[in-house]
C-alpha cells in the first residue's frame, strides 16, 4: 500500500495536528497518483503537478480593444 508510506510521511512531519480521518478518507478516495502529490503540496507547501510551457502568438485583432 503506497499510500500507508505517503501518510507516514506527513504523521512524522505533523503528528502533533494530524488529521488521520481527513487523509485517510483521501487516500481511500483519490487515485494513486493523485494521493501522491497531494502529500507532496501538504510537505513543501508547492505543487507538484507535471507542467509544461506553451508559446502562442495573438495578432493585435485578436487583442480586445479597452
């Protein structure tokens, strides 16, 4: 169970206010995956989700007019 390992990860971080129900609803609900970078965002308080950069370009008639 990944998951168990994931929780563990925030009890030795937080156990003083960990909220076993919250996380152990979410690690029943969330997908796998999901649940890991869930942990992730409570650990280093940043995002974890993969991203990707993308260049488009606007002609000036495409830009509303204030």
């Amino acid at each position: 169970m990944d998951e168990g390992v994931e929780l563990a990860k925030i009890t030795r971080r937080n156990w003083q206010r960990f909220d076993c129900a919250t996380w152990l609803h979410k690690a029943r609900e969330m997908p796998k995956q999901e649940f890991k970078q869930e942990v992730e965002k409570e650990l280093t308080g940043q995002e974890t989700e993969p991203w990707e950069i993308v260049y488009f370009k606007l002609y000036k008639s495409q830009i509303p007019h204030c």
